[in-house]
C-alpha cells in the first residue's frame, strides 16, 4: 500500500508511523500543507493519514488549505479509502461525520490513562497510558462505535465503517524526540495551566520507558485498522 500522511506542523509529525509503514512493506509520503504543499490526490494513494495539529478545523481565513482538505476527507468517507485521523486530524474527521468539536473543559496534557470502551472493535490492553496534547474534544460521531475515554475526555476515540475510518485523540506515535520538539517550540494547549489534568515538564520526561511502552500499541491499532479497511 502507499499512504499519503498530511502534517499540518512543523512539530507534528508522524512519529513512529513512518517507521512502522517502512517496516510493514509500506510507502508513504508526507505532505506539509503548514509549508504550501498541496493536498494529495485521493487516487494517488491508498489510505490516508490526517496528522495533529494546533489550529482550529474550520479556521480557513489563517489557513486556507484547510478547506480542501475537508473536501478530501469528505471523498475519502464517501469512498472507500482507509481513513486514519490523530488529534486535530481525527477532529477533521469528526467534523466531516457531523459530530459536534469543541473546547473541552480541560486541556489534557502528558502522559493519560486511557480505558478501553467495551464496544471498541480494535483488540486493545483495556487500559494503556498514552501521551496528550490537547484542549479541544469531539463528540462521538453517529453510526461510530467508541474506543475508549480518559478523566478528562471521554472520548478519545472511535471507528466508523467497520473501523475504515479511525479518529485518535491520544497519541500512540510519539518518541522522546517528538515530545521534546513540541515542549521547546509549541504553545501549550490553552488553559494548561489551570488544568488538573496537564503535567509538568519534569513529569512528562521522567520515565523514558512510556515512550518505549507506546510502540506495541501503535502496532496492534495500525495492523489492525489496515486489515480491517477494504483497499
């Protein structure tokens, strides 16, 4: 399979993905619409992966290429591409489904419990720890079944279509290095601060194994969300 993986910043990256595609016997491509790049063609690709990142979905007067990438989102739901959303990426998706996205009540940010919804399709621990960035949430779109929810969010995720379509809160793909480039250079989510559920950097770097601890996760969700969408 080739995937097109669309980043929408410079310190939002794939993370482990492209490593894992790599090592599957997968192609990819990175198109940095943050830095002028277009949008892929959908045809041009087999599945396609949306990337976190800190903008608002429909803020198309700073960011114009945000509604064509709606546009591809909408024909990627309609068709029968493979569909994986992470962060900002899984509330395009949740947008395009016609779920409600909006400022949760409290920014999550480090290192989340995160349990398992008994509904989920995806053969996940029933609780695993993964790492978060974010203030903005979705609601459960209709006709999608819930992976699983968090003290702060209760949904951190879900599948539509049989799991072709896939949205993740949580980040299952970052390394040491990601998480470093986001504290140094990215704005902290908005009201981190005052959140109960946003840690210190101290925190968030004192055990280096969570990091090692998240590549058997994003291995079982990728295997499993790429066998389960039709190509």
């Amino acid at each position: 399979m080739h995937l097109h993986l669309l980043q929408h910043s410079s310190y939002h990256g794939p993370g482990r993905i492209a490593d894992w595609l790599t090592s599957m016997g997968h192609s990819h491509t990175v198109f940095h619409l943050h830095a002028g790049e277009m949008p892929p063609s959908l045809a041009d690709g087999d599945a396609l992966i949306l990337l976190d990142g800190p903008m608002d979905v429909l803020d198309d007067e700073r960011y114009p290429w945000l509604k064509r990438e709606r546009k591809l989102i909408a024909k990627a739901l309609d068709g029968n591409k493979p569909l994986l959303g992470i962060g900002m990426g899984a509330r395009m998706i949740a947008t395009e489904l016609g779920a409600t996205v909006s400022r949760g009540t409290f920014a999550e940010v480090g290192w989340h419990e995160v349990a398992l919804a008994p509904e989920s399709p995806f053969d996940l621990p029933e609780r695993f720890t993964a790492f978060m960035w974010h203030r903005d949430v979705f609601a459960l779109p209709d006709d999608a079944l819930p992976l699983g929810g968090s003290t702060g969010s209760p949904v951190q995720g879900f599948a539509w279509d049989a799991g072709r379509a896939l949205g993740l809160l949580c980040h299952l793909e970052v390394t040491r290095a990601d998480v470093d480039e986001l504290l140094t250079h990215s704005e902290r989510p908005e009201g981190s601060e005052a959140s109960p559920h946003a840690q210190p950097v101290e925190s968030i770097l004192d055990d280096a194994k969570r990091f090692d601890r998240l590549a058997p996760l994003l291995d079982r969700l990728l295997s499993q969300w790429i066998r389960s969408a039709p190509v």
